[in-house]
C-alpha cells in the first residue's frame, strides 16, 4: 500500500544559526519527502527536479498563490494572472511565444559586447576606492542597465525601477501582510512605468525589442493586461536573479582564493566555470513548484491529482547522485548536467538563461583584469530562502 501525503514526516525543527543549506539538508537526511506547517510537500533530488518538469504530468501554479495569501485584485493579481510564468498550455504558448525569437540564444550572444562595455564602465572605477558596497556598484546596475536596454527604458530611470523591481519581487515568495502591501505599491508603480514605456514606442516605433513584440502582438490573442506583464516580467526576472548570482558567485570565489586565483590568471578559461559553479553551489533560486495532473506514486507515496510539489533547488543541485563532493565550490568540476538545472526545465525553463550567464561572465572577467586583488571586507552575504527568488544580503569588498 503506497503512503499517503499526510504520513510524510514534518521539515526537522529550524535550529537557531543554520544555514539554509543546513536546515535542508536535515530535512533531506529524513527521506525523500517533508511537509511543511501548510501541508505543502517539498522534495529533494535532482530526479525529482527532473519529474516534475515534466509538463504531461504536470502543470505550472497559476493564481493559486494568490489565492491562498487572500489576494483578488490589485497589481500583483494582475502581474500573476498576465505573466507567461504562472500560465501553462496555450495561453502559455502565446504570451512566451512573441518574446522567444528576440531571446534566442544567437541575438543574445550579440549583446556580449554592450555587456561588456557596460562593465568596463562599472568595474575600472572601484580600483583603489577602497570599501565598496558590490550591489550598488556592480551587481545591481550590471543586470538592471542591461534589462532597462533591452526593454528600451532610457538608463536614468534605472535606480528607480531597479529598487521597486526588488521590493515588488518580495511578494511572490510565501510573506508578512506588511511586505505584500509594499510588494504590491511597487508592483503598481512599475506597471504604470511600463504603460509608459509601451506608449511611447507605439507613438515612436524604433529597431528594438519592444517594438518588435509590440509589432508581433498587434491584433491579439494577448490583452492589454497580458502585453504590459511579459514586459515586466523581464524587468521582474531578470534583475534580482543576476544580482543576487553574482553576489554569491563572487562571494566564494573570494572565499576560495585559489579558485579566484584561476579566474584572474585566465578569465576566458574560467569565467564560465565558475559561473556555473556559483549558480550551482549557492543557487538564487529556492524551489520550483507544480501541480500534479493525475496520479503518481513517488518513492512509495501516492499524489493525487492537484498536489502540489516543491523541489529544493539546494539540496538537487547538490544531490550526490549527480555531482561529487557536491558540499565543495569547486570552478573545475566536470559533472554539470548539459543543461544547467537552475535555470529550470520543460515549457517554462528560464527566458533569460544566455542574457545571464552573458553578464556574470563579463562581470568575472572585468573583475578579474581590474581587481585581481580584491577581497571580502566584512561577513560574507547571505542568500536567504528556500523559494522563489532568494534574498541576498549585502557584501563589502575592499578593492
Ligand atoms: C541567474 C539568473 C537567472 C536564474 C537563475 C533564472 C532562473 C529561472 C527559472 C528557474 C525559471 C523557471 C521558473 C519555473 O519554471 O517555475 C525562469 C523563468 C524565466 N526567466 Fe529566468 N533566471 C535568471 C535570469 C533571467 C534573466 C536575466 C531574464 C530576462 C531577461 C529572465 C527571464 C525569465 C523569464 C521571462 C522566465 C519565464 C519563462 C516562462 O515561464 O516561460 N531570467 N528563470
């Protein structure tokens, strides 16, 4: 007789000072499975990773979040039910479907030279500046430059929408009713900068992104809601995600000086690697969620239909059926699956994936020619959560 989901055993109690990595681990050590106080199943392998981006027998979450948190209006509402993210099937396919072939992995790859341009501009600056703070000054405007570019918003709006993107992202993970009030006034004031944004290309067409998927959805099937929330989903996605990857990347590079060791002395060898190695040891991403579609027995349990199914990125990305050592940052590991799992999997795997790695590479190899000898000034950050997009504290360098 399979389990049922109400005999998985509860997540260990959180004990005073873990680490996420920690308190997952335990939860790991326990079995395949754990519930948490709101019956939600969390699981831990990168085979479960893989079972569940499997869209015959699952589907994306959509409105249900927000319902559950109470939420039927507002712009947060509207952001979830427009976004290609929290859609599946053909509305899916629709809203994704005009932004694809603008992300293609060759249109991007033509970027490099603006990216590193950019951090040419960001990076020679910080030599000898001494104490620096590396969101504001690099992590931050690198993603945020890039994104307000592709989207064609002029780069003195920057630090305003970079700051309501942070904020309004807060109240997609599990929050305080204090951070969904303040998640959701950014989110409103973003949705009206976007307005703006579209208006003005419909009045002035130019040769970019926006008039292009502005040309490509003329005529439907997408709403007005649905064309303004692909575009803020790319101001949503692709700000804090790059942030707070560098940030952690950076950060046990300098904590690992031999391997940063590597990046200064051949950054077109290593950048790469260790980016991989970054997004996989600390990943910015906490979880992915879906819903079964029909039954399942997993690992001896049953899931009905409509069970939902989290699964920890910190514990698949350092699942020891795939990757040796996995405690250990290591830029030279060769067991990477081809398609790196952080970036997700199936109909929804990430839009932004080359834009990414595009800017943390540049954003390495820049580091590496002007600051080989910088070094963490303070405790290093934090990335904090196991959903979602994780929070990342700040990090001092000294140049
Ligand atoms: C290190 C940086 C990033 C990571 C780790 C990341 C990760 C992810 C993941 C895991 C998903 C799938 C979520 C799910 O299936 O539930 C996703 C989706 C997405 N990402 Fe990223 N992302 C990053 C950067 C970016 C950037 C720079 C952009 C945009 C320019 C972007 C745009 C998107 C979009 C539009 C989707 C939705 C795709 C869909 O639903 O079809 N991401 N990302």
């Amino acid at each position: 007789m399979p389990l049922k989901i109400r005999d998985i055993p509860q997540f260990p109690e959180y004990i005073q000072g873990q680490t996420d990595h920690q308190f997952m681990a335990n939860a790991r050590a326990q079995g395949p499975f754990a519930r948490d106080r709101f019956g939600i199943v969390s699981a831990f392998s990168m085979a479960h990773l893989n079972l569940i981006m499997d869209d015959r027998w699952t589907r994306q979450v959509e409105l249900e979040t927000m319902r559950a948190a109470g939420v039927a209006s507002g712009p947060m509402f509207d952001f979830v039910r427009g976004v290609m993210l929290f859609a599946n099937d053909e509305t899916h396919r629709h809203r994704r479907g005009p932004l694809v072939r603008s992300f293609a992995h060759k249109l991007i790859a033509e970027l490099r030279p603006e990216v590193a341009r950019r951090t040419e501009a960001l990076v020679p600056p910080l030599a000898g500046a001494g104490s620096v703070d590396f969101l504001t000054a690099l992590a931050g405007p690198l993603p945020a430059q890039m994104i307000a570019a592709i989207v064609g918003a002029p780069d003195k709006d920057i630090p305003f929408f970079a700051d309501h993107v942070y904020s309004a992202i807060r109240g997609l993970s599990l929050c305080s009713d204090e951070v969904r009030i303040a998640s959701d006034h950014d989110m409103g004031w973003l949705q009206d900068y976007v307005d703006r944004l579209i208006a003005r290309r419909r009045d002035h067409p130019e040769e970019d992104l926006l008039t292009g998927f502005l040309d490509r959805v003329r005529g439907g099937p997408l709403d007005e809601n649905e064309v303004r929330a692909q575009i803020l989903g790319l101001i949503v996605a692709g700000s804090d995600t790059t942030r707070g990857a560098l940030t952690a990347t950076v950060s046990q590079l300098l904590q690992h000086p031999e391997q940063w060791a590597m990046v200064v002395e051949d950054p077109e060898t290593w950048a790469a690697p260790a980016v991989a190695e970054g997004l996989r040891f600390d990943p910015v991403i906490g979880a992915l969620v879906r819903f079964t579609t029909e039954p399942r027995e997993i690992e001896g349990v049953l899931f009905p239909p409509q069970s939902l199914i989290a699964v920890s990125m910190l514990t698949a990305l350092r699942d020891p059926a795939v990757y040796a050592d996995p405690d250990r940052f290591d830029i030279t590991r060769t067991d990477h699956p081809r398609l790196h799992p952080v970036f997700g999997g199936g109909p929804h795997r990430c839009l932004g994936e080359a834009l990414a790695r595009i800017e943390l590479e540049e954003a390495l190899k820049s580091l590496a020619r002007h600051l080989p000898h910088m070094a963490l000034d303070g405790p290093p950050p934090v990335l904090r959560g196991y959903g979602a997009v994780r929070a990342v504290s700040q990090m001092h360098i000294r140049c």
